[in-house]
C-alpha cells in the first residue's frame, strides 16, 4: 500500500510543479546567480578545453572572469549545471532561459521533499508519517512560493536535506556504500552553500560518539569515515571550480566571507529599518515564529521539549537506541546554525532565508511532537481526534491561503505577525510582482510606447513583442513600487503628481502599487 500511495502523492506534487512553475515572476538575485554559473563554465572550459569556449555560446564565451567577480566564492553546484543543460538544449530567449531556472529549481526542492519524507517514515516506521511531514513542507506557503525561483536558499535547503537523509543512513550503518552516498551529498551542499560545511563535523562527531560507546565496530567504522572525509574533500574541490586554484586558502576565504557577508544594506524589522550588520539576536527566531504555520510551530515546539527531556535524561549517554540518535541529530541541525549565526553575529537579511536549510530539522521535531501527542497513552479519543480535527483544519486553512494567495505565497504571515505588516516587516522584497504589474500596465495601456520607471528584473520575464513597449524612464507615466526600502509608505513622495492606478494586494497587505501621472 505505501509504495503507489507514496507514488501517487510525488506524481501529484510533480504535475502541481508543472502546472504552476511558469507563474512566477522574477527575484533580484536570478540573474546574479545565473552569471556565476555562466562565468564558472567559461572558466573550467578556459583552463580544460580552451577549443570549446571558442564555440560556445555568446553568454558563455563573453562573461566577466570569475577572478574579477567578487561573488566568485559562491558555490556552483546547481548554478554551473543550469547554464550548461540551457545551453544544450538550445534556449536563447531570457523569458525561456528563467523558466526553464524555475523548473529545475522545484525539481531539486522536490527532491529534498522526498528526502525529509524518507527521514520522517525511517524515524518513526510508519509511511503514512513520512507522507505528513512533506505534507506540512510543502504547505510552508513562503517555502512553496520559493520553490520555484530560489536556486540559492531552498536549493541548499533541499540538498541540505538529502544530506541529512543520506548522514543518518551513514552513521547508522556505517559502509562504503553509505559512506560514498554521503560524501556526495555532503559535497554538493557544500558547493550550493559554504554553510553545508556543518555536515562533516556533525557527521565525525556522531560516529566518535557511537564508538565510545561500543555501539559500532572500530574498523569498519573508522573505514567507512576515512572513505567518507576522503570522498568528500575530493568532490567539493571537484565541483568547485574556483577552488581549484588553492583549494584550502579560497575554501578558507569563502567560509570568513560566509560569517561576515558582504552586504551593508537595511532590513525592515519590527517596524524599525535596523542594519544588516546589527541585528539583535532573536532577529532569526522572531522571524521562523511570524512566518510558519501556527500548528507547525505548536508540535515543534512539544517535540523540541521531548527531545531536550530525552538527551538530558541520558546524560553523557545522549541517547539510546536508533530513533533517539535521529532526534538528537534532527535538534542539533536545527540548534547548532542558529547558535552559529547568534555567536559569529552573521549578516543576515530578506526575512530567514538564509536559513531555510534548519527548516527540515524543524519539522522533523514537529512531527515528532505530533506523534507524542498522537501516541501517548494518557491521552484518549476524543483529545486524539481533536489532534486529528485540527491538523485537518490547519491544512484546509493552509492550502486555500496558499490557493488564494498564488502566485504571491512567499509573502505568508501567520497571527502573530499581527495587521499592518508591511509598516513592520518586508514582504516582496525580491520584486516577484512586478512582472504581473507590467504585464496590467501592458494590457491596459494600448500607447505603442510606455515609459515605466522602477520595473526591476521584470522585464526579462515578457515576450518579445510586449518587451519593445515598454521603455525604463525616471520621467515616467507609471511608477511600480514595492516598498522595500521606502519608510514612507502611503505614497506621499509622489501624491502631487501621480494617482494610484492599481495595487496587488495579498489578504488585507498591499504588496506592489503602480502609480500613474496625473493628467495634465
């Protein structure tokens, strides 16, 4: 039975993907990401097959040089291969190229939903569990939203994922096999997110623990994790392109720019506009609390407290049996990079994105509270049936938000983010609808020319014939804002001249507004 359920569940979630991915606009950093995958091909072509770039295709034969981009310490592991299977099959126009990005974006996230389902039905035995955990990760409406567009976050998330699936695998059955497995995904996460170098010690430290405690044999065991630091030391400088030059002194550099980035910008943040570089330490926490679906945050929240009560009640022994060392990884997943960014003070920005790779974690304990609060003994039927009443309740609720809400998920907020939200936290601060803003402008202005300021990336994502309309002017008839950065939001810097003429609004938000010039 488990097997064409679980099946008919990934068809579902893939014919959903391919229904919807070529609604979305386009984020700020797609284009930047797409040159560092463009500039990585041409340098690996330079250095092995200098033949080959002289008949590659213009944006790949003319790009920046990686060693003058000052991103080139970003990882290329999803970047390097989009550009390459663009370019393979032959898509020229911009609008195809970033739908095509956004097609294999969800499908790396799908894969990561596979992986926490995978995790979740191991933990706990019982497929119909590992089915509710990417249940509730797909129902993460901002997480949804980015499935499509973010190849930085929620690639990493994904992938971050698959390697937590592959390290528990590892450790509790130390191999070759296993070992290989997880050096790769180890590996790949890595070269997507430098921050994926957690993965090694955490993996190191579990197996030492196991060891002390005789629950392993010594041999095979320190085999399998020879195999596995070896591997996966040779495929992140493999898949790494730039560390090919010195491998420990650029890998050294990426990981100090990691906990310092380099972005002096300000975020929006409970009303107050605060520095990137001076966050207050809940900044995180704060945000994971206003954007997570209420019941999410609940079973964590029981699942989190159980876990602690558990490690604490093993003492130096940290936990006993299989199930218990997965919730000990899954808490310390989740604990070890928010204490990491809290005591390096990392610049953080955009809501939590940057974190999006604790989220698995998260909902792993949350499954696990669900599954206290489902399995205890003390409670009864009816309280059980409550749990069942209200988990039904909170994904109806979820999906006809989400529903409602498309293609703008990625500006979810949940109760406690209270009204008024957009007078105290950024909402689409990557601009995603703008291109549905030009797309009215264009359809409701038949001018054979139409000059629009504050139009963004937006203008990549239209077809050829609408793309000559339009023309990028500081004097012009129509003005797009989506607020971010702008402390004064009831469009008073430009009421003298210019009148509302259409607002996208989410729930009760405004999220963009496009202002027309007042006729003269």
């Amino acid at each position: 039975m488990r097997h064409p359920v679980r099946i008919v569940f990934f068809l579902i979630l893939l014919a959903v993907g391919l229904g919807v991915y070529r609604d979305y606009g386009i984020s700020l950093d797609e284009v930047a990401q797409r040159s560092i995958g463009a500039m990585t091909l041409a340098y690996v072509a330079n250095r092995l097959a200098p033949s080959l770039l002289a008949r590659a295709p213009s944006h790949l034969s003319h790009v920046e040089s990686l060693n003058d981009y000052p991103d080139r310490d970003h990882g290329v592991a999803f970047e390097a291969p989009a550009v390459a299977l663009e370019a393979i099959l032959g898509i020229g126009d911009l609008k195809n190229v970033f739908m095509f990005r956004h097609l294999l974006t969800f499908l790396v996230a799908l894969a990561g939903i596979y992986a926490v389902q995978r995790m979740a039905e191991r933990r706990f035995s019982d497929w119909r569990i590992g089915l509710l955990a990417a249940l509730f990760l797909v129902l993460t409406p901002r997480l949804f939203a980015e499935s499509f567009y973010n190849s930085k976050d929620v690639v990493f998330m994904a992938l971050f994922a698959i390697a937590m699936n592959t390290m528990i695998a590892f450790v509790l059955k130390p191999g070759f096999k296993t070992a290989f497995l997880h050096a790769l995904a180890s590996g790949v996460a890595i070269d997507v997110r430098i921050m994926g170098v957690l993965l090694p010690p955490a993996t190191v430290a579990i197996l030492i623990v196991r060891l002390l405690k005789r629950e392993l044999p010594t041999p095979a065991t320190c085999r399998a994790l020879a195999v596995y630091l070896a591997a996966a030391c040779i495929l992140v400088i493999a898949m790494w392109p730039w560390l090919w030059s010195d491998p420990i002194g650029n890998f050294v550099q990426a990981f100090r720019n990691m906990a310092k980035f380099r972005w002096g910008g300000e975020v929006l943040y409970i009303g107050r506009f605060v520095p990137s570089t001076d966050l207050p330490w809940h900044y995180v926490l704060v945000w994971i609390s206003i954007t997570t679906p209420l019941l999410y945050l609940a079973l964590f929240l029981v699942g989190a407290f159980s876990t602690l009560r558990q490690i604490a009640s093993r003492r130096t022994h940290l936990w006993k049996g299989d199930e218990e060392l997965q919730d000990t990884i899954f808490f310390g997943l989740f604990a070890a990079p928010i204490a990491t960014v809290i005591l390096l003070h990392s610049v953080l920005y955009d809501g939590w994105r940057l974190m999006y790779f604790i989220y698995p974690a998260f909902l792993l304990l949350a499954i696990k509270g669900w599954v206290s609060l489902w399995g205890n003994n003390s409670i009864r039927t009816i309280p059980r049936s409550l749990l069942a009443i209200v988990t039904v309740i909170s994904i109806v609720h979820t999906t006809v938000w989400m529903w409602k809400a498309h293609p703008f998920q990625n500006v979810y907020f949940n109760a406690f983010a209270g009204t008024g939200v957009r007078f105290r936290y950024d909402l689409d601060y990557w601009g995603l609808a703008k291109r549905k803003a030009l797309e009215y402008i264009l359809k409701n202005d038949d001018s054979e020319v139409i000059y629009v300021r504050g139009e963004g990336l937006a203008f990549y994502m239209l077809d050829a014939r609408d793309k000559k309309r339009l023309r990028y002017s500081d004097d012009s008839r129509y003005v797009i804002t989506n607020y971010r950065g702008v402390q004064n939001r009831d469009e008073a810097k430009y009421a003298k001249d210019y009148d509302i003429f259409y607002q996208i609004r989410v729930g009760n938000e405004v999220i963009l507004s496009i202002l027309r010039r007042k006729k003269t």
